[in-house]
C-alpha cells in the first residue's frame, strides 16, 4: 500500500498537532518550575526538558523570550545533555538570566551568584560554574560569582569558570576554558581564553 499521498494529506495537520503538543508540554513544564519558585519572564520556551533544581533561600529568574534546547536535535549542531540550572547552599544564591537569551544543553551552576544580561548565546554544551563543586574539598577554591554581559556568544562547548566576567558584545570560541576576566568587544579563544581580536 501506497502511504505517501494519505501522509501528504495528513502532514501538515500533524505538524500542527505535533507542534501544539510541544507547546502545551513546555507549558507544563514551566507551571512546575514556577510552583518550585523559579521566575519566569513571558514567552520563554523549552525545546525538550531542561532540569531545574532550585534551593530554598536561593533565586532562579529567567526574562522574557528564552529558548532553552535540551533535546539531542533541537540544535542540529548536536546536543550532549540537557540544560540543567541549579542553585547550591541556600544563602540567597541567585542565576539571574536577561532577556533573549539562548541556551543549548547549557549547565549553570550557582553557588553564588550567576548573572547573564540580555540577547546572550550559549551554544551547543556549554557550562558556566561560580565553583569547583567539591566545597569540602581543601584543594576547592571559594566560589566566585560570574557576570556574563549582553550580547555575548559562547562557542559550542565553552567552560567559564569561577570569579569571571566577560564583558558585552564578546565571543568567546569553540572549546574556551575563560578562567580570567574577558573585556567587551573582543573575540576570546583557548585555553586559557585569550583575546584574538578586538571588534
Ligand atoms: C572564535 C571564532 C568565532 C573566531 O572566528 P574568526 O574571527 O573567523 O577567527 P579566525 O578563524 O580568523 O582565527 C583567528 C585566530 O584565532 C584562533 N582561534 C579561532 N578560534 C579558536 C578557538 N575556538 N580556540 C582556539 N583558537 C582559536 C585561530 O587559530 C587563529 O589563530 P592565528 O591568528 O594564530 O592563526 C571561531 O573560531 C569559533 O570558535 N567559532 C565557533 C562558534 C560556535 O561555537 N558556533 C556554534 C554555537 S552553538
């Protein structure tokens, strides 16, 4: 039997079906999120289940028109895992996220206080830390709190670790491990990340 004009007939009502039903699920999603305290903006979508974790005593606000994609496809340049946000410690611990902001199986992990401005792209992978994790650990620095400013690009699997700030407009390349302050306006790469090139 012959599917493809029955499929043809069909295809673009699935599509919309389809796409009604990934709406509604991230809708569901982020009512739970909300009712665990995470503060949402209007209009910010998940492509795919991010994970949140959120601590008492400590803050998670995400504005408006946020994509988080945490499905394998949903960046076809490939996603490992999911996004996953999380607060640590419960002593006003904060991930305060922009605007317009991007994120792709992107990891932020806050043990004191990450914040991203507006219009920032995190791409495929990325993982942005204020701490070593291991506090108990005497070989653990103190965590540093991490200032990302607007319209900075994170190149797929960039690291940015404890205490950095990278100012507005930067990129940072493809594999990056930012351990140090980045400045504004510049083109950032390596490891450790350094600036290549102004803009
Ligand atoms: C950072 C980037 C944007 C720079 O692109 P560009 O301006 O065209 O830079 P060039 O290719 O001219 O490279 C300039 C120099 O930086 C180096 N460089 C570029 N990207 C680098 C990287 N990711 N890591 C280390 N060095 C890098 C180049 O080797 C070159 O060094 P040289 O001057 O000693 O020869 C680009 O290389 C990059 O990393 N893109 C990835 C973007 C990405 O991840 N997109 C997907 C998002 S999900």
């Amino acid at each position: 039997m012959n599917l493809t004009p029955i499929i043809k007939y069909f295809k673009l009502p699935l599509i919309i079906i389809s796409n009604k039903v990934e709406l509604l699920y991230a809708k569901l999603l982020k009512f739970n999120y909300q009712l665990q305290g995470v503060e949402f903006g209007s209009k910010t979508m998940f492509y795919g289940k991010p994970h949140i974790r959120i601590l008492a005593n400590t803050q998670i606000k995400i504005g408006n028109n946020c994509r988080f994609r945490s499905g394998h496809t949903s960046n076809l340049i490939g996603i490992n895992r999911p996004c996953i946000l999380s607060t640590h410690g419960g002593n006003n611990n904060k991930i305060i996220i922009g605007n317009d902001c991007g994120f792709s199986g992107t990891v932020i992990g806050a043990f004191t206080q990450i914040t991203i401005g507006n219009n920032v792209k995190c791409g495929a992978n990325t993982l942005i830390t204020d701490s070593d994790w291991h506090q108990e650990d005497p070989r653990s620095g103190p965590p540093k709190p991490i200032v990302i400013g607007d319209n900075v690009w994170l190149g797929v699997n960039a690291v940015v670790l404890k205490g950095v700030t990278i100012g507005e407009n930067t990129v940072i390349g493809a594999n990056s491990l930012v351990v140090k302050d980045i400045p504004a306006n510049v083109i950032a790469a390596g490891n450790p990340c350094k600036v290549i090139k102004s803009l």
